[in-house]
C-alpha cells in the first residue's frame, strides 16, 4: 500500500485529505506544519506528500527546498495543495521541486488524477 504525507496547517484539510486518500488505498500520514513534515519524512519516507503553501513554523516553500537538499534514500513525490493559484506562485513551487499542484477546495477526483499524473496512484 502507498503511503501519503498530509501537510497542512488545517486540522479540517487534513481530514478531508485523509478520507479521500484512505478511499484511494493510501497509508496517510499528517504533519501540521513543514518542521514535523521534515521528521517525519527523515524517520519514514512517505510515497507522496500533500503539501500547503501557507503553515506556520515552516512553509511549504521552505519544506521543499530542505526536502531537497536532504539525501533521503528515495524521493517522495510533492502536490502542492493550495489556495495560492497565480502563475507566479504555480512556477516556483515547480521550479523548487513540486511534481504537481492542486487548488483548494478539491475533491477526489481531482486529487486522484493528479495522483495519477505523479504517478503516485
């Protein structure tokens, strides 16, 4: 079974994410913010993270690059997951290492083809 990381900010996204990726066959995991997603990852890498933009703490941005720069043995792929849809926004979290991005709200369809598309599905 895949497992998925939830990272987000909001207990009720992370709920959300949960049910849907549980329906989709996942191992989920949640992390309320970039710091505990980064422990989490460094003790267990998951197959998928589902990641917000805006978090206290450490920001889906700053996770990423540090994801990054970690030597972790595989590397997990990254949806950013996010209210955050400018053109500008969308470029640099793929340029920072994001293999897809979806907008909030969302539902399973959608996060199940962008799964797919990852090839995480």
């Amino acid at each position: 079974m895949k497992t998925c990381l939830v990272v987000d900010d909001s207990k009720v996204i992370r709920k959300v994410a949960r049910h849907i990726l549980e329906t989709l066959d996942y191992t989920v995991r949640e992390a309320c913010d970039g710091r505990e997603a980064m422990d989490s990852c460094l003790v267990d890498v998951p197959d998928v993270i589902l990641l917000d933009w805006n978090m206290p703490v450490m920001s889906g941005m700053d996770f990423l690059r540090a994801l990054r720069e970690t030597s972790l043995a595989t590397r997990p792929k990254v949806v950013f997951c996010t209210t955050e849809n400018g053109i500008a926004h969308i470029r640099a979290a793929i340029e920072a290492g994001a293999d897809e991005y979806v907008m909030k709200p969302f539902d399973r369809d959608t996060l199940e083809s962008k799964l797919q598309i990852v090839g995480a599905a």
